[in-house]
C-alpha cells in the first residue's frame, strides 16, 4: 500500500513540474514574439 501511495505522489510531482515548464515555456515564447514584433516595427 506505501509503495503504490508514493508512485502517486512521485507521479504528481512529475506532472507538477512538467505542467511548469510548458508554462515556462509558452511564456517565454510569447515574450520572444513580442520583441521580434517590436523590432521588426523599428525597421
């Protein structure tokens, strides 16, 4: 029973943290497009 209790939480953790990156991720691409938007204004 402890066994199948700690998968659960290590498999909550690994979704927590990759739930984390994509946002990571998705916000960084969003700031990167903003700057090509805004330097590409500038030309």
């Amino acid at each position: 029973m402890l066994e199948k209790d700690f998968k659960s939480v290590i498999n909550e953790i690994k979704e927590d943290i990759r739930s984390t990156q994509y946002k990571a991720m998705q916000e960084v691409n969003s700031n990167l497009i903003m700057l090509y938007f805004r330097l590409g204004k500038l030309f």
